[in-house]
C-alpha cells in the first residue's frame, strides 16, 4: 500500500508499505479521505518523531473484520478516532478524558495518510463510529477537528447573547466562529494577519480584525466600548496569547486552544486578572462524547463545512497540501482523497 512519511513540512513522501496484519479483536480501514490538520505542520512537536506517518482526521470502509469483533461487518462506512481514553481511571472519571493518560499512548497504525490502517480493539470500542448515510467522506473528516471545537467551547460554558474574539483565523477559528454562531453567540469579532483567512472569517458573519492593528482598541470600537466575554486563542503566534489577556471582559474567559512552542513562556499580569475573575483554561483534543456531538452536528447540517475545504489532494501529491497548509494563506482546509 502507499503512505506518506512525513520528515519535515517540506519533505512528505509517498512510499510502498505492506498493509498492516489484523488481529482477531481488530479492524482494517481502507481509508477514503483524509483531513490535514494544523497540527500536523507544527515541525517544533512533529520533527522530533519524524519520520512517521501523519493523520488523524480519517474516514474510510472496514476492509476486514477480526473474528472476534462484534458489531462491525466489511463494508461498514466509519469515521476513527486516533486518540481514546481508557473511559475508568481518575482522569476520566473526573471528565478529564482528554487528560487521560491511555488516550496519549493510542493511535491507529501506521496513520492516516495511508491506504489502509489497522484499527486497535481500543480503537473500535471507544472511537470507531457509523458515518450516517447521508453524510460524505468529506464531511466525516470534520468530526475530530469539530470535536476539539465542542469540547472547549463547552468548558468554557459559551452563552447565547455573549461576545467572543477568536485569535487566528484558521480552520480551528473558523470552526469556533461557526459553532459558536450556530449556539447564538451575537456578536463575533475574529483576528488574522492573512487577507483571505479574515475573509473566511467575514463569510462566517464575523467583524474581522488585522491581527497587526491595536486588537484591544478595535475590539471596544466595535463592541459599544466592551470587551469580549470569551476569547479563544486559535494561533500559538506569541503576540495573541497577550492579546488575549488584553481583550476579555471583567468576568470573562481566556481559552488556550493552539499552544506557543514550548520555549515560549508567558508572564501572566497575576494582580490585574485577579481583581477582574478572568478565568484562565486550556482544552486538547475530543472525548468520545464530544466526537457524538459533532458527528450530530454535521448529521443535521447544524453548520456547514464543506464550504471550508480549498484543496482537494490526492495521496501522491500529499506534498504540495503540506506545503500549502503550512503557509497558512489562501489555503484553508485541505483533504486527501484516496481513490
């Protein structure tokens, strides 16, 4: 079969690969269509395992079926997620899946940029879905990075009638713009320094901000002097993260979405948030539940998205996606096709 290795953002190749073998508890993929994700070209957190093989984003056909796995049958239309917690330690029990350890060790071998990938019993028992009829290979490559949305719009509880300022206008801001618009946010300001992704920022019913202008200034022009109830930062570009900390409300909440290098630190101006009760939290990554909510979401056309997707690759010339997601311009989303 053809995968593509990764070892540097520039430096994607298509090679030859033997399929993975199953077990009798484990299912085979033949994967479909495959979503790049911001992630993917962050080189500081992927250099130091390259090269390996890339994609999380997947949906796909189940080639074969171990004969010990019930529920499943060749055939079956699915969408997998790499990552899933083990649903019993402390962790999860808290809610705090996506802080569970057994979620940081799983994944699906070798990755999704792959003809066909080996799914653990894990795998199928906490994050193999039936993809709806209705709903495209396309559309099913949404439900992780949609999930990762859900998720922490949900723990930062986002109210209907609030004001949210999105940080960086890539596909994960556009996702929360979208979401956030679909739950009755009214009033939506989002940042970038790229003309186009501030367009795509616009087009979601936004009020797009040049990330390189005075942020807080701009913000309490638009917003009858206010400042915005939740701020999700969606960009690990340094100047956001301070952004952040200067856009939200008395009251307020700071999101950490995207993460700096980890070189980077950031002081924090401790005494004026506490006289403010700004909440400060991060979210990472999707818990099964999140990953049901945005399959519904998508089901149900509760937001669009594949009006997100620019480019359309296939394996072969996975290199060129790399390298257009990687500059972050007129490029938005970007999914392989597998013949």
């Amino acid at each position: 079969m053809k995968v593509a290795v990764y070892y540097n953002n520039k430096d994607v190749r298509v090679e030859e690969r033997p399929a993975p073998k199953i077990s009798d508890k484990e299912i085979l993929v033949k994967v479909r269509a495959s979503g790049i994700c911001g992630t993917d070209v962050m080189e500081w957190y992927r250099l130091k395992k390259a090269p390996l093989v890339l994609g999380h984003e997947i949906t796909g056909d189940i080639a074969e079926v171990g004969s010990k796995v019930k529920g499943f049958k060749k055939g079956d239309r699915v969408f997998v997620s790499h990552h899933v917690p083990c649903g019993t330690c402390r962790y999860c029990r808290a809610e705090h899946h996506t802080a569970c350890n057994t979620l940081h060790t799983t994944n699906y071998d070798p990755g999704g940029f792959s003809e066909y990938i080996r799914i653990p019993q894990i795998n199928i028992e906490n994050g193999t879905y039936f993809l709806p009829d209705k709903m495209t290979y396309e559309e099913g490559t949404f439900i992780e990075p949609l999930a990762c949305v859900y998720r922490a719009q949900k723990l930062a509880k986002i109210k209907s009638g609030c004001s949210m300022l999105v940080l960086g206008s890539g596909i994960s801001g556009i996702l929360h713009l979208k979401l956030a618009k679909a739950s009755g946010v009214k009033k939506l300001f989002a940042t970038d320094i790229s003309k186009e992704r501030l367009g795509f920022a616009k087009k979601t019913g936004a009020i797009p901000i040049n990330a390189d202008d005075d942020v807080v200034a701009r913000l309490k022009q638009l917003n009858d002097n206010c400042l915005a109830d939740c701020v999700i930062v969606c960009t690990g570009a340094t100047n956001a993260f301070y952004q952040a900390l200067d856009s939200v409300d008395n009251g307020g909440t700071i999101v950490f979405f995207a993460p700096p290098p980890p070189e980077i630190k950031i002081s924090l101006p401790v005494a004026n948030l506490w006289r403010r009760e700004v909440t400060l939290m991060t979210s990472y990554g999707a818990a099964p539940f999140d990953l049901e909510a945005a399959l519904r979401i998508i089901e149900h056309k509760k937001i669009e998205v594949t009006d997100m997707i620019t480019d359309r690759i296939k394996l072969e010339n996975i290199g060129e996606g790399f390298k257009k997601v990687a500059a972050a311009g007129k490029s938005l989303k970007v999914i392989i096709n597998f013949s």
